[in-house]
C-alpha cells in the first residue's frame, strides 16, 4: 500500500469536487477528505447514493457537504458552466478534482464491441473529464495551491484482451493527465495534475469484472486511501505528471 500518514487537519479549508461521490472508492474519498477539513461537493448520477453521503459527513460533524447530481453521460457545456457558476458563488475558488467515476462497458472483444456503448463510455470516462477540467479551471486558478488527481487502471498501462472501450478510455485519461500536467505548468504553475491507479479493490464495479472473484481477498476503499491524500494536500506539491498506484 502506499505508505502515507496524513495530518488530520490536511485539508481544512479546502473546496474538492469528487465524481462518482456516491458509490465505491469516490464515496469513500469523500468521506476521506471530509474527515481532513474538506469541503467536499459530491457529484454523481444517483441522488439518493449522494444524500447519503451527505448525511454521513452530516452525522460526523466534518464540514458540511454539497451535493451536484449530474450524469455525466448527458451532460452537456453549459451544465459544467452553470456547475462551475455554483462553486463561484458558494465558494470563490476550487481546490482539488477528484476524477474518479467510470462506466466499465461490456467485457468483450473490439471485434465485435458495441459502439454505441464505446461512445458512452468514452463520454462519461473521457470527455466529462475534458469539460469539467475546462469549465472550472478559472476556480482552480484562484486557488493557492490545486490539485487535480485522475484515475487510471492497470489496463490503462497495457491493455488486456476484453477490456474493450474501459482501456481505451484509461490510455486516454493517462494522455489527458500528462497534457495537463505539462500545459498547465506553463499557464497555471499552482495547479498540478497526477493520476492515480487504485489497484484491484471492493467495489461494485470489480465485481461485476471479476465476478467469480472472493471480494473479501480484495482491499477495501478505506486501505487505498493514503495516496488520495497525499496527492490531494500539500506534501504532493512538487508532484505533478506522475501515474501512481495506490497499492
Ligand atoms: P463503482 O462502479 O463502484 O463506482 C463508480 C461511480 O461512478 C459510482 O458512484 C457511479 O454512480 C459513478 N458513475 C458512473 N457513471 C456515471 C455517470 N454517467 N455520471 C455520473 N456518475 C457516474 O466503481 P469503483 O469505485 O470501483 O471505481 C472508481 C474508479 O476507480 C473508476 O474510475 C474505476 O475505473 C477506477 N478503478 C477501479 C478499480 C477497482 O478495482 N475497483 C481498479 C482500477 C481502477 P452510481 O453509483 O450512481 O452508478
């Protein structure tokens, strides 16, 4: 796992959006980043997944919860613009993007993959990304210091047999990461753009890729979460272009 132990008050005073906050490792990155003094705005498809997490982070007393449902196959320029028009005038400035939601696709050969299906998930795990990134980039140039954090896969390094549009889309974000990384260092030194690959860990979407797999032989959201922080708060501040893996 990787090795970091985040002071608890890491990110007190921060603004982070997390996508895909209602389920999986995006939830528990949430709470995460609550729990260190974020505010965290959760963004998601399912708006009853993200109330809950809001009246997690409620009952907890972190700072208190936003919450953007949008689905981010439909979504379209001017929602990231009234998105980023929200932020602005509840907040003045973003902190950190945690890129984190994903479709999976279908399981199966270029040859034959759907490509209706291959444009949705080129969609949700590319292009929102784009737009998101676009839209809120003058909030993250207020910011001291922002970080934006991608997540990548395994079979976004070396794509496998069947991993179809997912590993087209994890080759593309790894490209999105490092051209932001390297743009931004030009145009906006205080912003810093990485990657993470989470590794295999429990959650629905490894289930449904694995589904004889014992989940219980898998790590939890919670072990992976060491690398969200670092990346997210200070102590990554000189880190930027890098794809790293959580475990
Ligand atoms: P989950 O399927 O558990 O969670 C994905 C989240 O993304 C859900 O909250 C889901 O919303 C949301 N989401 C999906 N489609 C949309 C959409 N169109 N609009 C808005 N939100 C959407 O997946 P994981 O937690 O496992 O995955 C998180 C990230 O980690 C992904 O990028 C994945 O590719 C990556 N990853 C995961 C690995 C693993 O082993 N788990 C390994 C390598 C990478 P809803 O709940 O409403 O469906």
């Amino acid at each position: 796992m990787f090795d970091y132990q985040a002071p608890s008050q890491l990110l007190t005073g921060k603004v982070i959006l997390v996508t895909g906050a209602g389920d999986g490792i995006g939830k528990t990155a949430a709470i995460t980043y609550a729990k260190h003094g974020a505010t965290v705005i959760l963004l998601g498809r399912t708006t009853k997944k993200l109330e809950a997490v809001y009246d997690y982070i409620e009952q907890q007393k972190y700072p208190q919860a936003a919450i953007v449902p949008l689905n981010l196959d439909g979504a379209a320029e001017h929602d990231y613009i009234e998105l980023a028009n929200t932020i602005e005038s509840e907040f003045g400035h973003l902190d950190g993007i945690l890129h984190n939601a994903s479709l999976l696709g279908e399981r199966t050969s270029l040859a034959t993959y759907d490509p209706t299906l291959f444009e949705q998930v080129m969609r949700v795990n590319v292009t929102s990304q784009l737009l998101l990134n676009q839209a809120l980039l003058p909030l993250l140039q207020k910011a001291e210091s922002a970080s934006i954090i991608f997540t990548s896969s395994g079979v976004g390094r070396v794509a496998k047999p069947n991993w179809g549009a997912y590993a087209v889309s994890k080759f593309a974000t790894e490209a999105m990461m490092q051209l932001f990384s390297s743009e931004l260092s030009e145009l906006s030194p205080n912003i810093r753009a990485n990657a993470i690959n989470p590794g295999a860990t429990r959650t629905n979407m490894r289930a449904s890729a694995y589904p004889e797999e014992n989940p219980d032989t898998l790590a939890t959201t919670e072990e992976i979460m060491p690398l969200y922080l670092y990346l997210m708060g200070k102590d990554s501040i000189d880190i930027n272009g890098q794809s790293i893996n959580a475990q």
